[in-house]
C-alpha cells in the first residue's frame, strides 16, 4: 500500500475513533501522553506517527491497532 494512503487512513480513522469517544484533541493527547500539537498534526496528515505514538493513541482509545487498521 502507499506510504500517503496508509497516513491517510490512518489519520482519518484515529480522527474517527476520537469523537466515537467523544474526546477533543487535547484529552486524547492527554491520555496517550503525546501533544495536542503532535495529534493535530497526526490528524492533519502532516506527519507520519511513530508505532509507538499509534499504539498509545490505539491504548487511550481503547481499541486494537488492527481495529484503527482495518476500519
């Protein structure tokens, strides 16, 4: 697959899961202990998340990161 697709789903469905849960930007940073700034830009495209940030963000979500994959 891509490199841009797979950031762009990826940004997409974290997007999506966020305000399943009804969590702004700066809650959801809070709870995977990465920055508002880092998860706008996460949701923006403009980076390329780490595995690390994508499994604390999955941990926080309270999802399987096949799950935020595969939506």
């Amino acid at each position: 697959m891509e490199r841009n697709i797979i950031i762009n789903l990826l940004a997409d469905n974290i997007r999506l899961e966020r305000l399943k849960n009804r969590l702004t930007q700066d809650k959801l940073a809070e709870l995977s202990g990465l920055s508002t700034k880092y998860i706008n830009s996460i949701e923006a495209k403009k980076v390329n998340p780490s595995i690390v940030a994508v499994v604390n963000i999955c941990q926080a979500l309270n999802i399987d990161l096949n799950k935020l994959i595969n939506l």
